[in-house]
C-alpha cells in the first residue's frame, strides 16, 4: 500500500479510499500492444528462428533473429509490467473535502483536487470493463483539467494527460458517492 493517507488534513474525513482491479488495470490499454508482441515473436521465430535451428545454420546467425524476438517481447511484456509496477503504488481516496490520487511505477505522483472546483463526474465503462465488472471515473474540473492518472496513448489527444481513477469494481457506486460528497460541500459553504 501507499501512503496516501499521510495526504489528509487534520480536519478532513475519509470517505472512500480504494485501488484499482489488477487485471483491468494491467491490460484494459494494453491488449493490442500484447496481442501485436506475441505475433510478432511467433512470426520471428516460425519464419526465422525455426527454419534456421533445423538447417544447421551457424549459432551466431541467430543473433539477427533473437533482436527480433526481443523487439516482440518489449512490445508484448513492457507496458503491462510497467502497468504492474504502478498498480502497486495506485491508490485512490475521496474525503469529504478533496479527492487525492496516487501512483506511479518508480516514483509516485499524488495529485489532490478541492472537491468544490469539480464540475462534472463521468463514468467510463469500455468493453474491456465490462467484461470485468470496472470502469474509470473521470472527475472534470472548470479548467478542464481531469482528476486521477490517465493509462493508454492518445486519451484527450496527443500530449494531453487525461487522469481517472481507472479500474474500479463498482465505479457507478463511487460516482455517486463522489457526487454526493460535491454536493454536501457546496450545501455547507451556503
């Protein structure tokens, strides 16, 4: 676990604090990329590899071939090892005043939102999700910004970060949660 509830305040209350479903969160944006790797590797080594052990050719000609098989397995096993190595340290929190992220691979990036400048709250349940029982949850702030950590290339296009709180089991449950903390907040500033 994280530290992320050394982040509260001395007068903030937890409301929530949970992590991300592992094998959603691991391959939900990693797939194409797995399935591309391990295609890539087969090729190499039907086409290459194969041919060239059962024809005697010399070993150190397998070095051209064996570049090819790493290419692959980078391609296949790198992003969801380094999906895993952020899973370990992801960790979300809503309280009743701000909603806090945390995660990274190597490092950690904590990100803290003052619940009363989050405008909208949107789910996101992609056909991977569904088949997991997950979805993110996008909390949208008035400048735009989105609260959380964004996985996956090309989200809100190129160079945009777009956070969620990704991989969650039962995500309509704590958007409305969420929701309702925003709401209690705004009452009690009136």
């Amino acid at each position: 676990m994280t530290n992320i509830t050394e982040q509260l305040r001395l007068d903030e209350k937890v409301l929530w604090q949970g992590k991300p479903k592992l094998f959603p969160f691991i391959f939900a944006h990693n797939a194409i990329p797995f399935i591309f790797g391990l295609f890539f590797m087969a090729v190499t080594f039907l086409f290459f590899v194969s041919p060239m052990l059962s024809t005697g050719f010399p070993l150190e000609f397998l070095l051209f071939p064996l570049i090819f098989l790493l290419i692959g397995f980078l391609v296949a096993f790198g992003q969801p090892i380094w999906s895993y190595l952020a899973f370990r340290n992801t960790e979300y929190m809503i309280s009743d005043q701000r909603l806090i992220t945390q995660t990274g691979a190597i490092g950690l990036d904590t990100r803290f939102v003052e619940l009363e400048r989050v405008q909208e709250v949107n789910v996101q349940v992609g056909v991977f999700d569904r088949l997991f029982g997950t979805g993110s949850i996008y909390a949208m702030t008035a400048g735009q910004a989105y609260v959380g950590f964004q996985r996956g290339p090309g989200w809100g296009g190129s160079g945009f970060v777009r956070p969620s709180l990704s991989s969650l089991e039962k995500p309509y449950e704590v958007q409305r949660l969420l929701q309702e903390a925003i709401q209690d907040l705004k009452k009690s500033k009136t």
